[in-house]
C-alpha cells in the first residue's frame, strides 16, 4: 500500500447520533461523515432510559456512507474501530436479533441488583477500584432477569453498544473489548468472566462475549456491511473502547506516567500506569490500557461548572483578558458548585467558598481558575502518594483546555506544561485503535494520529506566588475539616 494514502475509521456512537471520522496516518482528517438518532428513538420514563437499537446502526451505517462518499479518490482504509457510551447494552436472541430496547449508561432501575452483584463480585473487583453500581449493565440485567422472564429465557446474547454495531460491520456479535465489558463484571486483569456472574447470579457465560484488548483484530467488514456503509469489503474491523477510553487516547496521552485531565463540568483524571492503583478509600479506578498495563482514573465534582453559575452564557474571552491581567489573584476560592467532595479528598459535607468576598467579576474569573487548579495540583499530589507520579506533561482536554488562560494557570500551579491535543474527539481514539494493528501497536498509533495544539509552559515567577497560594488553599480545606492535615 502507498503509505500516503492510507486511512483509519473511527466511529463515535454517543448519546445523539454517530460520528465517523476517517485520519491519514499523520493524524489528519480526511473525512467526516454523522448522522443523528431520530428523537422518537429515545424513551425515558422515571428511572428507566431506552433507546431502539436500530437506531444505532441505522446512523452508523448513515454516517460511514457519508464519511466514504467524502473519501479522497485512492485512500485505503487499514482497519475500523467503534467506541460507544459505557454501560449500554440489550439482549439478543440465538439469530443476534434484539429481545429489548437498548438499556442506556444512565438508566437506574437495578438500585436492589446493584447491591447483590457488588457482593458477588467485590473480593474479585475490589482491587482495581471497581465496585458495582445501578448505572452498570450486570444489575441491570439481573433486573431484566428478575422483571422480564418471558424475555429473558429467550436471551442467548448480551449485547453491548459498541458489540452491536460491530456485528452489524462484521457479522460478529461474539467478541468485545475490555472496558466495554467492566460494567459488565469482567476482571480486567484476565479479561476473563468471574465465575461467580454464574455461579452466584444466575446470568450463563455462553450468553456472554469473549473479551479482548482494544485494537486486537476481530473480524473484517461483510459484503452486506460494505453496502449499506461504503466500505470496503474485507477492511479490518477492531476492537474498539467506551467513549471514556477513546476520549484518552485522543488527548495524546500514551505512556506510564501520562496524566489526561479532562476540565468539564466537573474534573476527570485518567493517567496510565503498569500496575492497578490502590486506593484506600475507593475513589480511584482502574480500567485496563489497549496497550497493556491500566487506566487509573478519579473524578472531582470540582471542575468548571462555576463558570456559568458566575457569568452565565455569555461571550468569556473579554471577561478572561481582562482575568489574565488580574493574576496572580492572591485570593483563596474553593468553587465547588454542589454540597459534597469525592477526589481528591473525599468529603460530604464539603461547600465552595471564596467568591462572596470579591466584587469584581473579572477577579472572581480570575480566581475561580485559581482555585480550580489548586485543586487539580492536589488531585496530582493525592495520584503521586497511590504510586503514579506524573510525568512532566499534562494532556489537557474539556472545555477548560480551550482558554490559553486557565491553561497558563493550571501550568503555573501544577509545575507542568499543558498540551492540548487538536481534534479532542472519541473518534479520533477510536481510530488510533482502527491503525493500532497496522503500526504496530496502539502507543505508536497514538503517537502518529494524535496531532497536539497548543503547549503552555510554567511560567516560573508565578509558580512561586502559587506555591504560595496553594498552602493557603490547603490550610482552608484542613480549617473546614474537609482535608485532614
């Protein structure tokens, strides 16, 4: 193949449509296609959310027409992955066909059977964090079971998001990846199903997929697929990831010690390591790396959620000039938006505070970014004492990443240069494991399709102010009694 002309698919089913996006081996977009999922697709009703899983392929084959259609003439597709919302599933009979609606990442139905099966499987998951929750598809497949019999003894197949679409690429419907299958109850160590889902709970393995790595090979596309999509017949089909793991791999975070740190309503921290990270107190969890090794993740509900609550909707980047003229503040804001803090302290009675001794609302920006960052060098600090000391880079995504600001900040307070990867979409990692096979492994795809955008180095006079601040944020924190000292 002439290496110029070659392509890797990533395909993004989210929570509104599908995105296909096709990259040359630089990282650059060479086409784009999308489709959305018609509104009557989706039903929620209380606690329960549902969508027709013909919707999901429906777009996505919608989607991969108009992304082929776009193709330049001579472009060779070396593989396609699919990455898709965490948690999502359905069952399926012997012919693979749906039994139920798609079950949604966020429906909440099984609070009882979330119990049950985190008894079942907490000696086996406890060790990386992971502890069985209502939004997890094993409860609520046990509900199923518990509220559907009828259904459920015609049941031959769990099906995930991510495996649905892959089958109707491929014609497999046997196969998923492993941070698919961890709501399912698999141990990610040996990707392999605990006997006690079985044993204990009564759901047959049969009925459940063979797990591999993200960016394994799993199958190739069908003359019908190729079709209904554009794509070639015979074009690698791989494991693809939930859209948690293919937003990491496109924010160009690659090797042990690489930290992600995604700045959206709240702040998600994901890093890479060889060994799971053991947390005392159960806020770290740890997903299994494509590449081998693991995911450690935590989540704070601190993050930018403050910043519509402080100046609403409107246009931020005159109020942020006029921010970064203001810096360094000298003012002390804990900006929490809600009453209670998981990571990297964990506190329910934790409040925000600070903002109501500043009058100007440039100031108030200015050190809610501030103090936004002191928590995000805590979170480092807290990642550092479980055995992850990050490395010299931060690979900075979310919202937060947009503003060069706030990014001036967070490097200052941190002692780190922030990166921001171009093209910070789930479809972009999910063709960084589309290439994985064909480079030779998802690092090195990571490291060719990954294209980074701006980089802000610490600035070292006002590190030392924020060295400074940042005790005074701590000594807060410990006054309140939401950090012991």
């Amino acid at each position: 193949m002439d290496s110029a002309n070659l392509v890797a698919v990533g395909l993004d089913v989210g929570t509104g449509g599908v995105r296909a996006l096709a990259l040359d081996l630089s990282g650059r977009v060479v086409a784009a296609g999308r489709a959305e999922f018609p509104p009557e697709s989706k039903h929620t009703d209380g606690v329960l959310a549902e969508q027709d899983p013909r919707a999901w392929t429906t777009a996505a084959e919608a989607a991969l027409s108009r992304m082929t259609a776009a193709l330049p003439a001579g472009c060779q597709i070396v593989g396609i992955a699919v990455d898709a919302t965490s948690g999502t599933f359905l069952l399926a009979d012997a012919e693979n066909r749906p039994l139920t609606a798609g079950i949604m990442y966020n429906d909440l139905r099984a609070v009882a059977q979330a119990e049950r099966a985190a008894a079942a499987l907490r000696r086996r998951l406890g060790p990386f964090g992971i502890e069985i929750a209502p939004a997890f598809a094993l409860p609520k497949i046990l509900h199923l079971a518990a509220t559907q019999p009828g259904v459920f003894a015609r049941c031959r197949r769990v099906l995930h998001q991510t495996d649905d679409v892959v089958g109707m690429l491929s014609g497999r419907y046997d196969v998923t990846d492993v941070s698919t299958a961890l709501k399912t109850g698999v141990d990610p160590a040996t990707l392999a199903w605990p006997v006690e889902i079985e044993r204990d709970l009564g759901l047959a393995r049969a009925w459940l997929p063979d797990v591999v790595l993200p960016g394994t090979r799993i199958g190739e596309v069908s003359r019908a697929a190729a079709e209904a999509t554009g794509l070639p017949a015979g074009t690698p089909v791989v494991a693809g990831c939930t859209d948690g793991t293919a937003g990491f791999l496109a924010s160009g975070a690659s090797v042990p010690g690489d930290l992600n740190v995604t700045l959206g309503s709240t702040m998600v921290f994901k890093a890479v390591s060889t060994t799971p990270l053991v947390d005392p107190t159960g806020a770290v969890y740890n997903h299994r790396h494509p590449a081998g090794g693991y995911l450690p993740g935590a989540a704070s509900n601190t993050g930018g959620a403050w910043v519509s609550d402080l100046v609403g909707k409107g246009d931020l980047d005159p109020l942020g000039a006029e921010a970064a003229r203001l810096l360094p503040t000298r003012r002390i804001v804990y900006p929490l938006t809600q009453t209670g803090e998981r990571f990297p302290f964990a506190s329910p009675t934790a409040r925000g505070f600070g903002f109501d001794e500043i009058a100007s609302l440039a100031e108030r920006f200015a050190a809610g970014m501030e103090g936004t960052a002191y928590v995000e060098r805590l979170a480092i600090e807290r990642l550092a004492s479980l055995g992850l000391p990050a490395g010299p880079t931060v690979y900075a995504t979310g919202g937060g990443a947009s503003g060069r600001t706030w990014l001036r900040i967070r490097a200052a307070v941190t002692r780190r240069a922030y990166a921001a990867p171009e093209q910070p979409e789930c479809a972009v990692g999910a063709a960084v494991l589309a290439a994985a096979a064909y480079v030779g492994g998802v690092t090195h795809a990571a490291r060719r399709l990954v294209r980074m955008g701006q980089r802000v180095e610490p600035d070292l006079q006002l590190a030392e102010v924020y060295d400074d601040g940042f005790l005074h944020f701590k000594a807060a924190l410990q006054r309140r009694g939401y950090l012991s000292s």
